[in-house]
C-alpha cells in the first residue's frame, strides 16, 4: 500500500511523518485490496484538519476527513473513520454472496413434489 502525505501551509516534521504512516499502515488488515492512501495535512489558524482518500482495487474510494487542535489527535479520528468504513464495506460484501453450490436451497423432496 502506498502512502502519500501532503501538507498544506506548513513543512511536515519527520515525527508527524512516522505517525502518519504507521497509523494508517494498518488499514491494511480490513481491507486487503487497498491500494493507496492520500493524505492531506492542513495548518489553519486554530485547528489541524486531516484530510485521507483511500484507493481500493475494484471498489469505490472511500474519504474521511477530521479536524483537532493537534495533528496527533486529527489522524487518529481519521484514522478510525477509515476503519469503520472499511470494515462495513467489507461486511456489505461479504453478506451480499450467493449461496454456494454444495448448499441445497429446498430439499429434493419438496423440489421434485413442487
């Protein structure tokens, strides 16, 4: 998985760097497909906003976005919303599959009675 970090407004210190990359590297364990992660760090006047748009093969892109007074705690919120996204749309996926060719819808009495 590639991470790209961007930051907006402010030179990004090599320890906000590390932080980014293995808070996010871990996403990896929800969704083996993700592709990539761009994330954007913003310095505004009073509030740090973290912005990430996560690269999925063969499925839709997900965003998050989150706002705090320190970097350390806008990564964490984003983050997490990035792993509940993950782990629903893993779910979505998983609970949509057809049954399986060994399973028997109806029992072959009543399928050749009906």
């Amino acid at each position: 998985m590639n991470i790209s970090i961007t930051a907006r407004h402010f030179e990004i210190s090599d320890a906000l760097r590390q932080l980014v990359e293995t808070r996010l590297s871990r996403l990896d364990r929800f969704n083996s497909r993700l592709v990539s992660v761009e994330v954007t760090l913003t310095d505004e006047k009073r509030e740090k906003r973290v912005e990430a748009h996560a690269g999925i093969d063969g499925d839709t892109d997900i965003h998050a976005q989150a706002d705090a007074e320190d970097f350390k705690a806008a990564v964490s919120k984003v983050a997490d919303k990035l792993a509940r996204q993950l782990k629903r749309q893993h779910e979505l996926r998983r609970d949509h599959k057809a049954p399986s060719l060994n399973e028997d819808i109806l029992p072959q009495e009543e399928a050749i009675e009906g």
